[in-house]
C-alpha cells in the first residue's frame, strides 16, 4: 500500500473515530443512540475499505487483446511471453502444487526471491509501462 493510502485510510479512520468520541459525549443522555451512530461509523468504515479493495485489486489498468498475462522482467520492462511460457501457464495445476505459477496482482508487488519479476495479468500493467515484443529467452 502506497504512503498516500496510508495517510488516507489514517485520516479516515482518525476522523470517524474523533466523531464517534463527540457523538459519546453529546448522547451520554441516549446510550442507544450512540450506539445506532457507531454502528453507522462502522459501516461506513467498511464499505470505504470494499471500496479500496475493488478499485486497487479488480480494475483493469489497459484495455489490451493478446495472451492475458506477460511477464515482468527484475528490472520492470514487460515483455510477451513466448509459446513455452504460454503452454505452462495453461497447464492445469493443484492448488498444492509447489510448480504451479506465481500470479503477480501488482506490477510492483515483490515475488517470493525478494524481486519484481514474474508474471502478472496484462490488464493490471500500468498504462505508463510499455509492454515489449516476446524475448528468445525462455524461462524454465
């Protein structure tokens, strides 16, 4: 999650729980309607956080035909992938299965050696990041 999310969600949640304070003190003659407040709050809170959720995990960033996933090198160029790749990724696996692909969500999430290479879905790659041409070089 980037810095300006953080401060964000921080100010959000800061200012729904300042406000639930005020409502406390200015209600202390109806308990149940600090209640019903808080409650709203909550609710509120959480469909801010659904919210969040969908437009940085579900919406496409391109609108592109091709192959739908590309493959992001360890210095953050992308490129095509080429006939061997795209036969692995349409490999069946189980969900145990310790072979099985690694799906990048991010163009800057990190893989599991620490990098940001590995395959990611072509409409989840910034519009800004150029997608190159297939590479001679194979991944195995």
């Amino acid at each position: 999650m980037g810095w300006f999310a953080k401060k964000v969600i921080g100010n959000v949640l800061a200012s729904v729980i300042g406000m639930v304070v005020i409502r406390a003190f200015i209600s202390l003659e109806h308990p149940l309607m600090f209640l019903k407040t808080a409650f709203l709050y909550l609710i509120a809170v959480i469909i801010v956080i659904a919210v969040v959720g969908y437009l940085r995990y579900f919406v496409p960033l391109r609108k592109e035909q091709g192959f739908p996933f590309v493959y992001v090198e360890s210095d953050g160029t992308v490129r095509e992938l080429n006939a061997k790749e795209q036969a692995y990724l349409n490999t069946e696996f189980s969900p145990g299965d310790g072979g099985r692909p690694y799906i990048k969500n991010r163009y800057s999430q990190k893989s599991y050696g620490g990098g940001i290479s590995g395959f990611i879905y072509r409409d989840r790659v910034p519009r800004a990041v150029v997608i190159s041409p297939e590479s001679s070089q194979v991944l195995s």
